[in-house]
C-alpha cells in the first residue's frame, strides 16, 4: 500500500461554510467532511443547520452550526471564533450564502437591490476580512468564493444579482493577489443552472429553462455533487499554485 498522502486530502483541516444549510453549501460541507476536514457552517435557519451537521457527522467529521445571517457585521468574526475554538484553526473559508431578487430594474426598490448586493458581495468581504488575522498567523487558508456564470454574461431582470456577482469575481482576482504572499490562495467558482431552491423557479418555468438548456452543452443542469470536486480542489493542496482564478463549472455553458 502506498503511503503517498493525496494532494486533495483534507485531514486535520477546518473549514467553515457560508450559505451551509442547504443547496451548493450542504453538498460543499459534507464533501470537505469526506475528505477529512470538520466543519462549522452558518446559515439563517437553524433547522437547515442541523441536518447539514448531521449530514457531516455522518461522514465521520466534526460540525458546528452558527446560526445567523451574512449582512450581521457580527456574524462573520463569531463564526470564525467558533471554527477556532472548536478546532484549533481555521484553513478553509467558503462564502457560499446568496439572494437573488428579479424584476426590471425601474419596479426594484433601491433596498432590494443593495440586499442582494449586501449579501452576495459585501457577506463575502465581511468574512474575509474576519478570517485575515488567523490566516496570516498561520501563513496558509484557503478561501473559496462562490460566483456565478451571471457574473460573466448579463441576463435582464437581474441587474443586482449579475453586478454583486460581477464583483465577487473582481474581489476574488484583488485579494488573490494580495494573500498570495501570505501563502493564502484565493479562488472563485462561478455555477451556471443548479437544482437548488433559488433555481427552482427558473427550472419550472419551461421556456425559460428550455432556452437555458439550450446553451448548456452537457445537456443537463448541475446538481449539488457536481460542484464538490471542484470545491475540495480549490480548498486542498492541490490548487497551491492556482491564484486568483475563477473556475466555471457549468456544463459548458459559457463556451457554447
């Protein structure tokens, strides 16, 4: 038996996960749990929480929940703390919790659309900022921004969405640089279509799903599994040498 440690291993690892109740987030959770790390994950309801620690703990990881929303300035540095306390450290931050809201922009109130920036953008900065301190004491992390595929290309009726996304792009490529002397690397993921709750009024709605389809290549929308090697990627050895980049994992929809 080879005693060689694969570079995707996350043994000893602790990671945390925004938006971890449900959807990209729990998959993204239980796949770390796979690969050896423990895990805290925040989200808003509790309930959801507890059926991603439980999830977790059934792949023989460690998890705690932290309960709160993204826009809370307070949230991001208690949920660091918790990661630490619990584990000892914190290698791995995800920040995964999203909102989208859709309408022409002239019938948006200028409060919706800031939410959707407030959570997708400024929920981002917030946890990074939060997590800098141990992850330069410690000279290593890694940190996972989930984008989007509407960060690339714009659709109407989603002004707010495409922008915060647009942004999380420029913030991951800014502060990649940035870290990257501190041995930390920062990277993006950009979905396209997933089967999750804040897709499902797009998948129901025929037309507008067949037109998706139609520029998806792989011919299928993704499911939360299939984001997961590209998470545990981006969060191992593995993509060491891989800075400031923003990986599209969307069944070939942005080169169709």
């Amino acid at each position: 038996m080879s005693d060689v440690v694969s570079p995707f291993d996350l043994s000893g690892k602790a990671a945390l996960v925004t938006g971890g109740g449900r959807g990209l987030g729990r998959a993204m959770a239980v796949g770390f749990a796979q690969a050896g790390a423990d895990v805290i994950v925040v989200a808003r309801r509790e309930d959801d929480l507890a059926e991603t620690v439980r999830l977790v703990n059934a792949a023989g990881r460690e998890a705690h929940a932290v309960a709160g929303d993204v826009t809370d300035p307070a949230v991001a540095p208690h949920a660091v703390e918790a990661c630490v306390r619990e584990f000892g450290r914190i290698d791995i931050l995800v920040n995964n919790a999203g909102l989208l809201t859709v309408g022409p922009i002239e019938e948006t109130p200028a409060e919706d659309w800031l939410k959707v920036l407030d959570v997708n953008l400024m929920g981002t900065y917030r946890f990074c900022a939060a997590v800098a301190k141990a992850f330069k004491q410690q000279g290593s992390g890694k940190v996972v921004n989930i984008a989007s595929v509407l960060g690339t290309f714009g659709v109407g009726d989603a002004t707010a969405y495409c922008t915060a996304k647009a942004g999380v792009m420029g913030f991951t490529r800014s502060l990649a640089v940035e870290w990257a002397p501190h041995g930390i690397g920062v990277n993006a993921i950009a979905p396209g279509l997933f089967d999750t709750d804040m897709s499902a009024g797009v998948i129901a709605n025929q037309d507008a799903y067949t037109m998706i389809m139609a520029g998806i290549p792989r011919g299928r929308h993704g499911r939360p599994e299939d984001l997961v090697g590209t998470a545990v990627y981006l969060a191992s050895a593995a993509s060491d040498h891989v800075i400031g980049q923003v990986v599209h994992v969307d069944g070939g929809a942005t080169i169709a």
